[in-house]
C-alpha cells in the first residue's frame, strides 16, 4: 500500500512540475518558401476516373517522409492544363467549369495561382470556352519568351490558340490554325505549332497579341510511317522531337520562326533489332545541363507509342550520343528531371506512384506513395 | 513484373485481380470477372459446327465487346459502354453521344476485313469507371485528331463530361492501312 501511495504521489506531483503546452491560435495557415528550392516537382492528378476533380500537388522529392514531401496543392478542373512562370510569383490552370458540376452553364477559364499561398488571385475567362480538353501535356498551355503572353490550345475541333495579355488578365485574340495543334514558345513572343500533314506553323505576335507574321516549314515528315511526338522538350531554344520508330528530330524554336535542325538516329543497331522505340505518357525530360531523358521499350510495333517502358535512357543532345540506361525498378509511364546542379529523375510508374532516382547514377531513392495521388500521369519540374 | 503500365491502370480502375503477364491474359480473366464467361451471340454458331466436326466458319462479329481485346476496340482509349449500361453501338441511359469522333482501322478476324471503326464518345455524366481499355493501333498524336484518341471527344456535345465510348462501324475501309 505505501508503494503504491508512493507512485501516485510522484505520478502527481510529475505532471504538476512539467509544463503545459501553449495553446495553438486558431486560423493559422502555413506559406511556402520563395522560390521553391529547385528540386521540388507538381504532380498533376488528372483524377482519370473523376475529371472534375483534378489537382495539381506541390512535392519535394528529395524528402524521406509524406509529411515533408507534401508541401500543399490546388484544383485543377476537367483534364486542366497547367504552365509557370519564371518572373512572376505564379502559375496557370486553364479548366473548364459547369455550374452545377458536370452540367448547366460551361465556363472555361485560366485561374491564376499565386505560389506562396496556392490561392486564387486571378481569373482570365477564355469566351467563347473552347479550351482543349485533351490528355495533359506541356504544350497546351505556354508563356510567350517574354513572358508577356499567355498561350493556350483551343479544340472545338477547329484548332486555335486563344492569345491573353498576362498583365492585363484578359483574352486579347484567337489565332485560327491550319490544321495544326499545341503551342511551343518560339522566340520573343511567338509560338508554333504542328500540323496534320507533317508540316509547322509559327506566328510572331505583337504586343498586343494580334500576328505580326507566319511562316509554315513545309511538309517534313510522315505521320503514317515515322510520326514525331507532340511532346518535345525544349533546351535552349531547340525543341527536340522524338519520332515513333526511334529517331530525334530537332526545331530551332529560338528565332521568329522554327528552324528544322537536325535529324539523327536514336537507337542504336543492336538494339534497332530489338525494336527498341521511345514510348509514354509523358516520355520526355531534360535537366539543366541539358542531358535530355527518354522513356524506351522493346518489341514496339505499331500501337505501342504510349506503353511506357522498362528503361529511361539519357542523351547528350549536342553530341548526338546516348550517355546513360537507367534500368526502372518499376515500368515507367511519364518522367520528369528537377531542377538544379543534382537532378532526380522522377518517374511515374505503372502502379501509378512516382519511383525517384539519382539521374546521375541512375540508382533509386525512394518511391513517393499515398499522397492523394490517382493517376498522375504528368510532372512539372518548378520554374 | 509489370510488363503494361495500361493494364495496370486497367486494375487499379476495375479493381479487379488478376493475371498481369499480359494484356490478352488480364483482359481475359477480367472479361470473366465482370460477365461470368456468358457466351456471345454468335459463338453458339461456331460451337454447332465444331459439332459437325467441320472447320469453324468466321463468325461475322465474333468476341467480347466487354474486353479490351474485342476487334473493334483497336485504337480504343476509355471505358468500354458495354460495361457501363450502354452496349458497343449504344451510349448508357441519360448520356449523351458525341458527334464528331476519332477513327480507327480494325480488322476483323470473322470475315478478314478491315473495317473503319468511330469511336463516340457518350456523354454528360462523370467517368464509368469499369472496363478501362487503351490500344493505339494508328493512332497518332493530336495534331491530327481524325486518328487522336487523347482528346476528350466530348466534344459538341452539352456537356464535356467524359463517361464511356462505343465502337460504331462505318464501312469497310477499301485500302488495308
């Protein structure tokens, strides 16, 4: 009984001696670093299974834990598309709304985040709501060179790229394409686009967004036998564009107008007879030092262009060379490089949750799972 | 090992378990799964004649349209409306059917030929959700959408809500592609 006496008193007298913990004020909502250090990456979810629901989600690769890779997120409505920019503290969803949630009244519009509270502080409507619905990609959505313009790719199924005035948050013009879709950034305040039966178009603009000039790189290449990839990556100015059965294609897009580069052979021999072919969602990266990453798979034959692959493989794209295999843990779906002097290469993969590796060594970090994700099937290095 | 990044998307979206070597063998167990391995119309025929020991004739429009692997889902990029209320050639109730499509070029293996397949997307309310399927035989990227299946060809239609799509034949192509 005196033991027992004795622990309570001292179990007591303990909780009597140490210290309460200080009430938590109410409302506090957290703000995130500026910039974003350069490694972290947005997940967009295109929510395959309910569109309406997509999200674009804020992580940081390098992380051990969920509750430090989780850095925040916001909506993005009905398969949305999605660009940054590098001078003002924001980004852009261009979404498509219906008033009572899949029907009533359609509003399409660009909502404009600001990145240290993911909050929206701007709407730029797109009238006439003819944005594309389409499976996400880079190139839907784009700043202008100078980042005065705002671009985005319009499918009603004619094909336009409505043209807003970024300071002014209005839609300024509507350029009627030829046959031809996307918008790649193209010089100062230009874009171009590819088109139907193998050829480009690029128009420069003016300031106030109307066109300035056209000029059309003429049929270059078969979209039956040996089409390109609509999903290039740009470095420097030059948009590298794989083809179906394994070649790269390079387009100047740094002058008023695109410029036809190069063509040169991705695979080589041995794997050739391998059939080897590049192939994803999104099979396309490249990080700062311009080492350009490829989503590749054997036996690919016709139809097997967005099976993902086994292997990224990394080229050095001056020298037209391939540096790197990186064999996947897991099949790999879409990719995407950091930022900075140590990239990750992070991979979604065919489970539908993001593997990152060491994209100099090629040797796998940790697998980013659980965090809300569904289908994520697209990353955006931050800007 | 996960040899098709699409047929896993395919479980995660049915849910389902099964076989993950292959699509044909993941489609199969799940074509199983969702209908109990009923019989389709005209496979009855191609049984009575296996019964008369005579070769089996082509049936005229033979497989599982609840299956990836049916003939007219080529260039197929969505759920299949045969799981979802609707049929091959039939939008679910209360959706709507989009006009314009992409198309494919689909052989079909009862009589040989290679058909043109529309692809309609139907409309208004949000994904099925059951029997994903993506093949891309011909398709090309979206900047000839004629032949694209990445777009949401939800398109002249109320609303862009994307639910399924049916696999409508318009003719045969009179050039193999």
């Amino acid at each position: 009984m005196r033991t027992v006496l004795l622990a309570w008193l001292m179990m007591t007298m303990g909780s009597a001696l140490a210290a309460d913990l200080p009430v938590d004020n109410v409302g506090k909502t957290l703000t995130l670093p500026q910039p974003y250090p350069a490694h972290w990456v947005w997940v967009q979810d295109i929510a395959f299974e309910h569109m309406l629901d997509g999200k674009m989600i804020l992580v940081d690769p390098r992380a051990a834990t969920l509750r430090e890779q989780f850095k925040g997120m916001f909506n993005s409505s009905n398969i949305a598309a999605f660009a940054q920019s590098a001078t003002r503290p924001e980004v852009y969803v261009a979404e498509t709304f219906y008033e009572r949630g899949n029907r009533g009244a359609r509003t399409d519009v660009v909502t404009v985040y600001d990145k240290p509270n993911l909050r929206p502080i701007a709407e730029i409507p797109l009238t006439g709501n003819k944005r594309a619905s389409v499976m996400p990609g880079r190139h839907a959505l784009a700043l202008s060179g100078d980042e005065s313009l705002l671009m985005a790719y319009f499918f009603t199924p004619a094909t336009s790229v409505g043209v807003m005035d970024v300071a002014k948050r209005t839609l300024v013009n509507e350029v009627t394409l030829p046959g031809c879709a996307q918008v790649y950034p193209t010089g100062k305040r230009g874009f171009s686009s590819l088109c139907a039966n193998g050829s480009m178009v690029s128009f420069q603009l003016d300031a106030a967004g109307k066109v300035a000039s056209t000029h059309v790189i003429e049929r270059f290449f078969d979209v039956d036998q040996d089409a390109l990839f609509e999903k290039p990556v740009i470095v420097n100015g030059m948009g590298y564009f794989p083809t179906f059965t394994g070649n790269m294609q390079e387009i100047n897009l740094s002058g008023e107008y695109a410029v036809l580069g190069a063509r040169w052979n991705l695979v080589p021999e041995t794997e050739r007879q391998q059939n080897w072919r590049p192939g994803g969602a999104m099979l396309t990266s490249a990080d700062d030092a311009g080492r350009l990453y490829l989503i590749m798979h054997p036996d690919g034959k016709e139809g097997t262009h967005k099976d993902g692959g086994p292997e990224v493989w990394v080229f050095d794209v001056v020298k037209q060379t391939r540096l790197q295999r990186i064999t996947l843990k897991t099949w790999g779906v879409s990719i995407e490089a950091t930022r900075g002097p140590d990239p990750l290469l992070l991979v979604t993969n065919a489970d539908m949750n993001i593997d990152v590796y060491e994209a100099k060594t090629g040797k796998h970090q940790r697998t980013l799972a659980h965090f809300g994700q569904e289908t994520p099937i697209i990353m955006h290095a931050v800007r | 090992m996960i040899t098709n990044w699409l047929d896993a998307l395919t479980e995660r979206m049915t849910r389902g378990v099964a076989q993950r070597t292959s699509r044909r063998g993941f489609l199969g167990s799940m074509g199983a799964t969702l209908i109990g391995g009923a019989a389709f119309p005209l496979l009855p025929v191609a049984r009575a004649d296996a019964a008369e020991g005579q070769p089996s004739p082509p049936t005229q429009d033979p497989g599982d349209p609840t299956t990836c692997d049916y003939w007219r889902n080529c260039s197929i990029d969505g759920y299949l409306c045969s799981c979802c209320g609707g049929t091959m050639n039939s939008c679910p109730p209360g959706t709507d059917m989009a006009p314009v499509t992409w198309i494919g070029t689909c052989r079909n293996p009862g009589d040989g030929k290679d058909y043109i397949i529309s692809y309609n997307d139907c409309c208004g309310k949000t994904s099925c959700g059951a029997c994903f399927c993506n093949r891309n035989e011909r398709d090309r990227p979206i900047y000839r959408p004629g032949t694209a299946n990445d777009y949401n060809w939800c398109v002249g239609t109320k609303s862009i809500a994307y639910h399924c799509t049916v696999t409508l034949i318009l003719g045969v192509a009179t050039k193999s592609p």
